[in-house]
C-alpha cells in the first residue's frame, strides 16, 4: 500500500507551514472542476477524481497522525478514524460519522449527512460524489493501514438527507 508521501512524491509535497491556509470553495465551483475531467476525459475523468479522493484523505490522515505523534498523543485506530472524518467535518466536506468499525470482518461504514454533493450523488455525477468517495477510502486505507474497496454506496435522492458508504478490506495489495 502506498502511504501519502509516495503519493504526492516530494514535488506534491505542501510547503509545510506552521498554520496551513484554508481555501473555501462554493461546491457548485468544486463541481464544475470536477465536471472538466468529466467533460473532456469521460469515465476516465470520474477515476481520476475518485483517486485525486483517495490521495488527498491519506494525505489528511498523515497530517493527524504527525500532529498526534508531536503532541505525544498516541490514538487507536478508531480514535485516529473519528478524528479524521471530525476534521473533514469541520472543512466542510458534510457531516462524516463512523457508522461501523470491523477489524475482524474488514466491514466499515462512514456516513455522510448534509453532503455537499447529495444532489448530483446520481449517474450524471459530474466528479464532485467520485471525489467525496475517493476521499473518505483514503482517509480509511490510511487509518486501518491496509488498502479498501467499496461494496455499497447508497444516497437518500427522495429526502437529500445524506449517503452511507461501505468499504471493506481489499483483497489486493494496491488500491
């Protein structure tokens, strides 16, 4: 499995910063970027914007991992999880919860109220669902420490109220 740093390579690396600035962005902007992989790439696009998720919720979880190791505040997976999906939260990304945990079975649920993408969450999905997907299996890869996959992806269309994604242990070695 490849942690965050192999991911962005030094080259993607931020400029570390003691405070790290925060962008905010409508999500009617964010989707209309992601539609532009959409638009010109096709499915490809949706890939893409699925493992521009995955690399940026490893990327968060290193970056809570090393505040909690500076700060000598060592968390079990779980704590490291919850925190995690806290903190997107906090950024906006809807209101993440950990629905279930299973190290035994591999069987993880994060739920997804107030999702910012719940009105495009269907087959003409322009990447904004892809990205939010890809974000939380990247945030739960890099917390358990090995690679997921989904099995369900369900969004409430009748009432907009949020979506429940599942994942569970990936049987390959690699995303």
């Amino acid at each position: 499995m490849k942690n965050a740093a192999q991911l962005f390579g030094e080259e993607g690396k931020p400029t570390p910063r003691k405070s790290p600035a925060v962008v905010l962005m409508r999500t009617d902007t964010f989707e209309m970027m992601m539609g532009y992989l959409t638009r010109n790439f096709g499915a490809t696009g949706l890939s893409i914007s699925y493992s521009m998720g995955v690399a940026n919720g490893k990327y968060e979880v290193a970056q809570i991992r090393e505040e909690l190791k500076r700060l000598e505040a060592p968390a079990t997976k779980k704590e490291l999880l919850e925190k995690s999906l806290q903190r997107l939260t906090a950024m906006g990304w809807g209101k993440l919860k950990l629905a279930e945990l299973n190290t035994i079975t591999g069987e993880n649920t994060v739920t997804v109220e107030q999702n910012p993408f719940r009105e495009g969450c269907d087959p003409k999905d322009n990447g904004g669902c892809y990205f939010l997907q890809g974000f939380v299996a990247g945030v739960v890869s890099e917390t358990l420490e090995e690679d997921v996959t989904y099995i369900d992806t369900r969004c409430t269309h009748e009432d907009l109220k949020g979506c429940s994604f599942h994942l569970m242990r990936s049987k390959s070695k690699n995303l």
